[in-house]
C-alpha cells in the first residue's frame, strides 16, 4: 500500500456562526493526483487554506509525512515541502519573471545563483524561459497561472496544491498544462487539484473528492465519481455525460 502523504482528519472550519467546512476527512498517498471538486462555496479555497495554515481549523487534525501540521504557519508547511496555488493568482507585478519564480527557490536556498539555476528549470518546464525577463504584471491571465505554477516548483514540493490552475485557460493551453502537470507528478511530487474543467479532472486524477455543502458528499475514481446519481444532481448536472 502506498505511503499517506497527508492525512486530514474531521476537519471542521467555522466563521462566526457560518460553517465553511464540516467534519471532513480523506487522504491523500504518495504519488497521486487527487481531485478536489464540488459547487461554488463548498469549501475547496477554504480547505486548502486551513490545510496550508493560512487559516486556523475549529476542530479535526492535518497530517503530513507523518507529522502532526494541525497548527502550521504557512511559511513552515512550504518548507516541509507543502505549497499552494492561489484561484486569484498574485505575481509580485513589478518583478520580472524570473525574479517571481526566484522567490520560491529561496525558501529553499539563500543563495542567489542556486534559486536562479532552479527558477530557470522550472520556467523551462513550463515553456516560459523566454519570458523569464518580462514584467510579471504584463502577463496575461494563462501565463500569470503558469508563473504561479512555476513559483510553487521552485520550492521543491512534495505535495503540490493547485486551486483552479486551468481557469482563464483556454482548451489548448489547459491541456498543455495537464501534460506538464503529469510530468510533475511523474517528477515525484504528489498533487491536489482543485478544478471545475471535468475534462481535465477526469483525465488527469487517480481519485476525486467531491464536497457538497461544506461536506465531504463522496470520493472514488474519476468513473465512479462520473457515474454517481448524487454528485450528477449536485454538481455535474444530469446532461453530463459519464467519461
Ligand atoms: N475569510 C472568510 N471569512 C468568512 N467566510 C469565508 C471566508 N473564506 C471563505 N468563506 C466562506 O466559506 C465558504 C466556502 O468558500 P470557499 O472555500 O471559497 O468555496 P469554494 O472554493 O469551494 O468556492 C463560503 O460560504 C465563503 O463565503
Ligand atoms: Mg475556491
């Protein structure tokens, strides 16, 4: 059986009186692409932000590489090797590309050299080493996420969260990404992959978990999930035709 790289254990997140998120609870092992999908409001942004540390849980636990990370700031889960992206990318706008993707090979490295030799790799990999000095800001919406992309690998992950990366996309560039995104994890790194494109969750996710109503409703492999009456009547729709 394949090693749990993180565990998340009767995760409940309040606001005030609102509940965002309510006693949910899955895994996810080494080496897989974990899908993370479900309506609007149902807690995937918040997940991953209590996951991260970026927000503190009300109750449950989060485990990591088996360690207790229930209370981890944001800065220490990246350098266990633990990084998100953001649905609302955020690029330093006034840094070049390079420089953005050097931010995050110095959480692992103070030096200047190393962090450039690693954000070149990553840019390479992501086919934008020609852009590597364009301003950030200037970017348009498809390469701002690839930049995103590329600043989460310059800091060497082993878990990979990725919040709507192919929105804004259109199909040749989301299904360019899916190929790089393969790669990555054929790279050893394991992914959760928030995304409403099913074409892409089905094609790229050995599991999917599916929240409804800050619940965890169901998970399964992409056709147990496609073929599912609840999650076609909560989410998919009943015109969606099962992969
Ligand atoms: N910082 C916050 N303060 C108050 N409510 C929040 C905050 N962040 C998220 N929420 C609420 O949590 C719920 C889940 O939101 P979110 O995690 O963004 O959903 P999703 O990513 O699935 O669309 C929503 O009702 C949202 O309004
Ligand atoms: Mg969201």
């Amino acid at each position: 059986m394949k090693k749990k790289l993180l565990e998340i254990i009767s995760l409940s997140k309040h606001f005030g009186g609102n509940t965002a998120i309510s006693n949910v609870s899955f895994n996810v092992e080494e080496g897989l692409i974990v899908g993370l999908i479900g309506p609007n409001g149902s807690g995937k942004t918040t997940l991953f932000n209590c996951i991260t540390g970026y927000y503190s849980l009300t109750s449950g636990s989060v485990m990591f590489d088996g360690h207790d990370i229930t209370r981890i700031k944001p800065d220490k889960a990246c350098r266990i090797g633990m990084v998100r992206t953001w649905q609302r990318v955020k690029p330093l706008g006034n840094l070049n590309v390079l420089e953005n993707v050097m931010i995050g090979a110095f959480s692992k490295t103070r030096s200047a050299g190393e962090s450039r030799k690693i954000a070149l790799a990553q840019l390479d990999l992501l086919g934008m080493s020609e852009l590597s000095s364009n301003t950030a800001g200037d970017l348009p919406i498809g390469l701002k996420k690839k930049l995103e992309l590329a600043r989460a690998l310059a800091t060497s992950p082993k878990l990979l969260l990725l919040d709507e990366i192919c929105g804004g996309l259109n199909n040749t560039e989301t299904l360019e990404l899916m190929e790089t995104i393969r790669i990555i994890r054929n790279n050893g790194v394991s992914i959760v992959f928030i995304e409403h494109d099913m074409k892409a969750v089905t094609g790229l996710c050995d599991r999917i978990v599916v929240l409804k109503s800050e619940q965890k409703l169901v998970e399964g492999t992409p056709s147990d999930i496609t073929g599912n009456h609840d999650v076609i009547a909560a989410y998919l729709g009943k015109g969606y035709k099962h992969a």
